[in-house]
C-alpha cells in the first residue's frame, strides 16, 4: 500500500519480525518469504531514490528508528493577514464589518505581514543611526543606589523652565518644566493649534534662560515643507534661530540630529514617520510603536527631551495603538471650541508631576497667549445700566488645581410642557436637578420648557455646579433676577438638601479676591472655613433649596404654589 508519504524500505535483519504498521503514513512491506532474495535489491532502490530527490522540493524526515517519511518543505516568508481599524487601531485575524472596539463601520483594513529572518526595532535602529556619539556605552551601565542617583542634583534646575506668561502656563501643566530625556505626546483636533504651541515651545527653548544661553532646537516636520514651517513662523513673529528640518524618515532624523546635538527635538508628527523595514504605513499600529520606541531610546540615552505630535480619532483619542500613550512619558491634550478663540491644554498623563493643572490661552494672529483671568471667559457681558438680570447664576468650579467661575444661563417658558434642551450640562443631571425642584421647592417646572446653556460652551461635570443650575432655574421661572455679585457653591441631594464639595475653602477665597459681595455654600462647610482673607465676602450657609431660596428671594415661596 502507499499513501501520501513513504516509508524507508526495512532492513533485512527487520523483515522477519516487521508487521504492517496502522500508522497514516504508509510504508513498503517486503513479503517475509523472498526476504534473502530481494534484500540487496530493496536497498539500492532506496539508496537511489534518496539520491534522484536530494535535490527536489521533497525533504526526508526522521521518523522512527527504521522509517524516513518524507514530505514537502514549507514555504519561506509565509504571509500573515491582519484586519486593522483605521480610527482606533483594533487588530484581530479576520474582517468584521463592523469594528468590535469602537464600533464604527467600514473601517477595518487588510494588512499582510511577511516572516522574515532580518527584523528591525525601535531599539535596533539606533545602533547605526548613532554610534559612538551615545554618552554611555551598554557595557558601562550598571544598577545605581538611589542615594547614587539623586546626588549632586539641583531639583530647583533640573527642569527645563520656560519664561513668561505663555512659559508659564505651559510650565504649569508639566509640573514646572520641561524635565531633560522626557518623551512628551501632544495631542488635539486639527486645527486647534498643536503645531503652533509646539512652534512656539520651541522657539523660547532655542532663546535660553538665565543658567543656558541659546541653545539649538530642531523642528522635523512630516507633514509641511520648511518653506511653509518658516512662514508660519515668520507669521507668529518667531525670532529665535531654529534648526527646521522636513523627513519622514526616523533613521535619517535621528542621523542629521546626532551633528547638532539639540537642546530640544520636535517631530509633526509621530503619524507621518516611518521605520524602515517595518510592516506597514506611515501612521499603521507597528509603525506607530516603533518610530514612539526609537524616539524614545533616543530621548533616554542622550538625555534631550522630544516632543511628539499625535492625530486623534473621530472618538478624541490619539490615533495609533492604545501602547502609544503607555510608552511615552507625558500625554497633553489641547482643546477648544470650534467657533471660539480659547484653548485649555491638560495633562492626562505625567510621570513627572500632576495632572491635575490646566493651562488656558487664547489664539490670536501672533500665536498663542495666556489668559491671566480664566474666569472672565466664561462670563458674559452684563448690561452696564443694570446690575442684575434674570435666569443667570455664577457657579464655582475647579479643573486640576484651578478655580473657575462660570455662568449658568436659564430659561423657563410657561406653556410648552415636556421640551428640554441641555447645552453643555449633562441631561442626566440636570433632569435630576428639575425634579427635585418640583419635587422639593414646590416649583411648578412641569408647566414649563426648560433650557439651559453654560457660556463659552464649557462642559459642567462636576456636581459643585449643582447649586447654581437651581438658582438659575428658580430665578427664570419666578421672573426675580439674580444680584450678579452672588456665586453658588454646592452639591444638590434627592431630598433637597446640600452637600459639600472638595476643596470648599479654596473656591470661596477665589471667589473673595475677584469682588464678590455674597457666596452661598451649604451649612455644612461653613465649619471648615477660616475668617482670614474673607472680611469683604459674606459667606451664607444653607441646609436645603428652601433656603437658598428665601435668602435670595425673600417671601417668593407663596409665588411659587
């Protein structure tokens, strides 16, 4: 019998004792009976069988001790097939219509991969893109005592600062400082100023500080020409000397980088550059991580720190595999409205300081600036013959470590029942806040269509705001204006009641420097307060929405019923 492989015929000292084998893959059996005979014959038939395919595609293979099954060879630098999603870079084996990470459809893309003996890293590519010019040779590294490490440093000046009142703030969200060997990720919407605040950054690193003079900063770029990068910089009135430099090759970056040995190194961006012999294309999920793993080997071992542009997804996060923002050490998003001129930057991400600080600018033809009085962009122009206006209540938020205060605006109109609209408020709670001012206060809401709305399109999604939706509500649906010298601060319960927020002491003295007469807050906090710094305030306790209430519309509770 004979099937798909063959078996090497048995030797003569094994055919008396060799019986047909139930293996699947077949052998030649000799008959016991002409074994002396055809012994000699069968060996030479295999010696020249071995022989005729020693150079086919044919391999033996080692079986047993007295079989040789033979079989194909496999093929070299097999293909392996991905299906990738283009928004937020889920990889699986096999297409799906729709992805099954973020649920979008007609996104998920072929990728193929081809085995192959020679790979290149992130970490390999350095070797030759370097040299010599590494400040430490791997042979001399060795674990170090922390007393080791930490001696000799000045932590005062061991960040890289950035003056004024643009550094500042920039400085702010770091944690007080560009810190040396640092990979930092910015990322944004397009058009919301990520290549500017990095142009800018740049420019005021390569202008130095009190302890380094000027010192050469590069600005790779892999999306516009030096032409237009040197426009753009004219535009914003950049004077410093800037080494700019378009590529989208990170070998060759790191190589033209390695003659200047920057101060600073800025790439626009991390999804227009490429490693080569890599799988994939500029901005592909292996791409991705290991031009991030090359810059960031680059950054550690020549202690200069690099900023990164990232695009973002239709979703807001940063295009690329999720590993991205695992491996770099800062993560900086940049927001702002489309129809507005401000920009918040805040940290999601920070090895080397908090990430609860905020940074605030506003775009203007020169650049980005700072806004040294957050709060005024969230509060609208009053009428100038008018000190009150009805439906508007100041609440006292904070974002990271600052304090914000911003306007709620209301309006309640009798007779169109069961229409609501929500602007930047979240429907879930201000439903919430409504019922139990129906429920609670007595207010009539049901007769109502109620809409509000936050001023500068500010999202509020901390409950500290809660007091102030309620103010605003109550003082559109009585038709009674609000002072506009009163803030609100404090959360609202089911039953009515008020409730403390973190940091209670903080917002009030905030509140306080900016001129406020009177801040309402619950009854509650008024026990945590100090009096230092709080004589021109009047600060007034409340246990539930009936009080704030009949502390701000005196004998209004009859109007309501």
């Amino acid at each position: 019998m004979f099937s798909f492989s063959v078996s090497r015929f048995p030797s003569a000292q094994s055919l008396s004792l060799h019986h047909p084998s139930t293996t699947t893959n077949a052998t030649f059996h000799t008959n016991p009976l002409h074994q002396n005979a055809s012994s000699s014959t069968n060996n030479n038939k295999a010696e020249n069988f071995l022989k005729q395919n020693a150079t086919s595609r044919v391999n033996p293979i080692e079986g047993n001790e007295n079989e040789v099954v033979f079989g194909r060879k496999k093929k070299k630098g097999k293909e392996k097939v991905y299906w990738v999603c283009s928004d937020c870079g889920y990889s699986t084996g096999q297409w799906w219509g729709v992805c099954r990470s973020c649920s979008v459809s007609g996104t998920m893309k072929e990728f193929h991969e081809v085995k192959s003996s020679e790979k290149v890293s992130g970490f390999s590519v350095l070797e030759d893109g370097l040299g010599s010019w590494l400040p430490e040779k791997s042979g001399e590294l060795r674990p170090l005592r922390l007393s080791e490490v930490n001696r000799g440093v000045d932590h005062l000046h061991w960040r890289i600062r950035l003056s004024g009142p643009f550094g500042n703030e920039v400085s702010r969200v770091l944690g007080g400082g560009l810190v040396p060997g640092s990979l930092t990720l910015v990322g944004g919407d397009p058009g919301v100023g990520k290549s500017t605040l990095l142009l800018q950054v740049a420019a005021m690193l390569a202008e130095g500080d009190e302890d380094v003079g000027a010192s050469p900063v590069v600005y790779v770029s892999g999306e516009e020409s030096v032409e237009q990068i040197g426009n753009r910089a004219d535009r914003l009135t950049i004077g410093s000397d800037i080494y700019l430099y378009s590529s989208n090759d990170i070998e060759d970056i790191l190589k033209k980088v390695q003659y200047i040995s920057p101060r600073a190194l800025v790439v626009d961006s991390v999804q227009t550059v490429y490693l080569k012999g890599i799988m994939g294309s500029p901005g592909g999920i292996m791409q991705v991580k290991e031009c991030t793993s090359a810059l960031l080997r680059f950054a550690k071992t020549t202690n200069i720190p690099v900023l990164l542009i990232g695009h973002v997804t239709k979703s807001g996060d940063i295009a690329g595999p999720r590993v991205l923002e695992h491996i770099v050490d800062v993560v900086l998003y940049m927001e702002g409205e489309k129809y507005t001129s401000h920009r918040m930057l805040r940290a999601v991400k920070n090895r080397f300081g908090s990430t609860d600080e905020l940074g605030v600018f506003e775009m203007s033809h020169s650049g980005l600036q700072a806004v040294s009085n957050a709060s005024e962009m969230f509060l609208s122009e009053q009428d100038l013959d008018s000190d009150v206006l009805a439906g508007l209540a100041v609440a006292v938020i904070m974002d990271g470590s600052r304090t914000f205060l911003i306007e709620i605006q209301a309006l309640c109109l009798s007779g169109s029942t069961g229409s609501r609209q929500f602007n930047g408020i979240q429907a879930n709670r201000a439903d919430m806040i409504i019922s139990v001012l129906i429920k609670q206060a007595g207010l009539r809401l049901q007769e109502h269509a109620v809409f509000l709305n936050v001023v500068s399109g500010l999202t509020v999604t901390e409950t500290a705001g809660d007091l102030a939706i309620a103010a605003a509500i109550c003082s559109s649906c009585l038709e009674l204006p609000i002072p506009n010298d009163i803030a609100f601060i404090g959360e609202i319960g089911l039953g009515g009641e008020l409730r403390m927020v973190t940091r209670m002491e903080k917002r009030v003295h905030t509140v306080a420097k900016l001129g406020y007469r009177m801040c309402i807050i619950p009854k509650a906090a008024e026990k945590v307060l100090g009096t230092e710094g709080l004589e021109n305030i009047k600060v007034v306790g409340c246990r539930n929405l009936k009080d704030v209430i009949n502390t701000i519309f005196p004998n209004v509770m009859r109007r309501s019923k």
